[in-house]
C-alpha cells in the first residue's frame, strides 16, 4: 500500500508540473497574441484622492499630447515583487513605473532592465540627493523625480488639543509628559497610533526616534553601514522607544489606512505620517490638522517617487514623453495645487502649495534639519523587509531580551 501510494504521489506531482508548463505557456502565447491597449500604462502606490488627483495630472498630458494613459495602482507588496517578476521574464505590461525605492531601481537598472533617463531630464533641475540616489557608479540616472513626501512629525488634530487643554511638545520630556497626558482622556485607546501593513509605517516612525534622538547622522551612518545596529548609541535610542512601547504609549500594528480614521475619531492622540495625509478621505476637515515634528530634532526622512521605463515598453517614446512631462514643472506645479504634494522640480513656485503643504516645506527647508533618504528604502533589499518584520516583533513584545534579538538581526542582516 505504501508502495503505491508513493507511486500515485509521484503521478499527480509530474501531472502537476506538466499543468504549470501548460498554464505558463498558455500565458506566454496570451501576451504575445493579445490586443495591444491603446496609449500608456502607469503603475504606482496610489488610491483615493492621492490617484484622483494623479489622473488630473494624466488628463492634462492627454489634452496636450493626444496619448491616452491608464493608471493602476498596486500595494507596496504588490509592485515590489510584481514588477520585477515581469521584467524578468522580459516583459512589461507597464509602461512607466512610478515607486519610491532608490535601491529597487538601481538593482533593476544594474539587471539591465530599465531605459537609461540621463539624457532626458535636467538634473540640475532637482536636489542633489534625488538624484544621486538613483545615479549609478558610472553616472548613469535611472529615474526622474516626481513628487516628494516629507515626513515631518506627528499629525495631530487641532480642536483635540483644543478641547484637552494639550500643549506641542518642545522637548523631548515634554513629548513624553505629553503622552502621559494623553492616556488619561476619556476614550482614547492609546496615545500614539500605529499604522502598518507590510511595515513600513513603523519604520518610519523608528526612524523619527533614530534622527530626533540619535541625530540625522546616525541615520546616514546606518545606511551607509559605517555604524553597527548592535553599537550603544543605537541601542540607547531603541532602549527609549522599547521603553515607550512598554508603556502602552503606542497602539497594536494595524492597516495604516483604518489607523487613520480612528485617529481622526480621536481613539488616539497623534500619529507619526507623512505629507500625504492631508489628501487622504479620512480626514474630514484639513483645516482641523496640524503636526509637530520630533522635539528638537535635526532630520527628517525625505521620500521621493520615481518614473523609471521598462526597456521592454512596447511605447518607448511616447513613455518618454510621460516621464518628461511628470519630471517638469508644470505637471508638479498642478499635483501641488491639488494638495499632499511636495514638487521636486526647483521651478514649482511657493506659491502653488496650500497651508499645511507650505508649513511641511518650510519645516523640512530649514538650515537646521537636514533631509535625510528614507531608511529602510535607501538600503533596501533583504535588509528592508527584515527591518519591517523586526520592528513588528519589537512592537507586540517590548522586552529588553526582544529588542537585543532585534538589534542583533538588523546587524546580521545589514553586514
């Protein structure tokens, strides 16, 4: 009986390979036979109203140029497995890919899968940073910068403050006494929330605690790798959020967009975010938001979305006439109007941005804060999702034991 069982599981596993076979050239033969869709497909992160003003934008290039463009919006998870796993196998369903890690582009670039952008846009017409950071060691540039999102602090909602006689913390005790506060309101679950989906929303906020208490250097030491995760200035920077989280100062990881709505129903007091969050439908009266950046902090993580274009695009002028019309001023200069949108373009006037758009870039163009490359984004790799995973360890078990764990992994990882 064991005999033949053994030889009817060998049957069904060669029958299942041969069904994979089948099924993936099935596929090959659909995408080389299939109707082409007219114009341009986009791929990016974005939804509700980041996308609806994004398709304004789009509009505005087909009225000018006659090319119909499609945008898909995709999860973190989804574009950064999806996309390589089609260029891969040598092929694009996108035209333009618009995602917002240096690090993934550059590996894409150096697996020759992109069309080189040096010859199609000014780079002198952006930060340095931005560009550098998708420059490769011949100083080829894979991407144009597109929108920047700063990450200024933790959002907060005015008239709560208002009512719960709470002061903006200008001292790193006083953001601590400010927690304190905030625990004893009626119906607040927690003081901090804590957003999450694949991780990322807690990076950023360790991150906030790595500059804001350990200084934007330590940050650019990290990702250098000149710094070790195991060394005492690190730790004693992780011992102060470890200790935080012990509290019960921050709130069980959840969806980062559901943590938005009930921070706005004041289940909780702040919640560290970037820019975008003035864009997002759950927040019912941006006049009513506010932030306040890490006390006496000198860094803050700077994110910038990038066009990079597929060399398998089947439309590879008209995907280079997009990327140049999204790197210009005039496209940055509309999303800006539209709000939750900083330009990377030095030609964007000051005066396309809104109030709390105008306060976040202010805050982050001061002398004494320096922008610093998102952390996890700008090493990426293993290194990326190990960090995320580590931080969700560290937040639904904040012992000291877990934290040395965590240190030690992001060493080993990091080399």
């Amino acid at each position: 009986m064991k005999k033949n069982a053994g030889v009817t599981r060998t049957m069904w596993m060669a029958i299942a390979v041969i069904v994979i076979v089948v099924i993936g050239a099935v596929i090959a033969v659909w995408y080389v036979a299939r109707p082409q869709p007219a114009g341009l497909t986009v791929y990016s992160l974005w939804s509700g109203d980041e996308e609806a003003n994004f398709m304004k934008v789009l509009e505005n290039f087909t009225e000018q140029t006659g090319i119909n463009v499609t945008h898909i919006g995709f999860s973190t998870q989804e574009l950064l497995i999806g996309v390589p796993t089609q260029l891969k196998a040598g092929a694009s369903l996108a035209d333009l890919v618009i995602a917002p890690w240096p690090a993934w582009i550059l590996d894409l670039a150096e697996d020759e899968h992109l069309v080189e952008v040096t010859d199609l846009i000014t780079a002198t017409k952006y930060p340095t940073g931005y560009i550098n950071s998708v420059k490769d060691t011949a100083g080829k540039i894979w991407a144009a910068p597109f929108k920047a999102s700063g990450k200024p602090g933790f959002w907060y909602k005015k008239s709560f403050f208002q009512d719960n006689n709470l002061e903006v913390p200008g001292t790193y005790q006083e953001f601590k006494d400010l927690l304190a506060d905030i625990m004893q309101i009626d119906g607040i679950e927690e003081p901090i929330a804590s957003g999450d989906t694949v991780g990322w929303p807690l990076s950023d906020t360790t991150e906030a605690f790595i500059m804001g208490l350990g200084g934007y250097q330590l940050q650019e030491d990290l990702i250098a790798g000149t710094v070790n995760w195991t060394s005492t200035e690190v730790r004693d920077v992780f011992e102060d959020l470890r200790q935080l989280l012990a509290a019960g100062y921050f709130s069980e990881p959840a969806e980062w967009q559901s943590q938005v709505a009930k921070f706005w129903d004041e289940k909780y007091g702040i919640y560290f975010m970037g820019s975008w969050i003035t864009t997002m439908s759950q927040i019912g009266d941006v006049s009513d938001l506010d932030f306040f950046p890490f006390p006496e902090t000198d860094g803050v993580a700077g994110s910038v979305d990038y066009c990079i274009i597929p060399k398998y695009t089947e439309n590879l002028d008209q995907a280079k006439e997009l990327l140049q019309y999204l790197a210009g001023a005039e496209a940055q200069e509309t999303m800006v109007k539209l709000g939750g949108f900083l330009g990377t373009n030095v030609d964007v006037p000051d005066t396309a941005y809104g109030t709390l758009d105008k306060k976040v870039l202010d805050f982050i163009s001061q002398t004494t804060v320096h922008i610093v490359p998102d952390l996890d984004d700008a090493v990426g790799g293993r290194f990326q999702t190990t960090f995320w995973d580590q931080l969700k360890l560290l937040w639904v078990s904040p012992t000291t034991g877990t934290l040395n764990s965590v240190l030690e992994a992001l060493q080993e990882e990091a080399g």
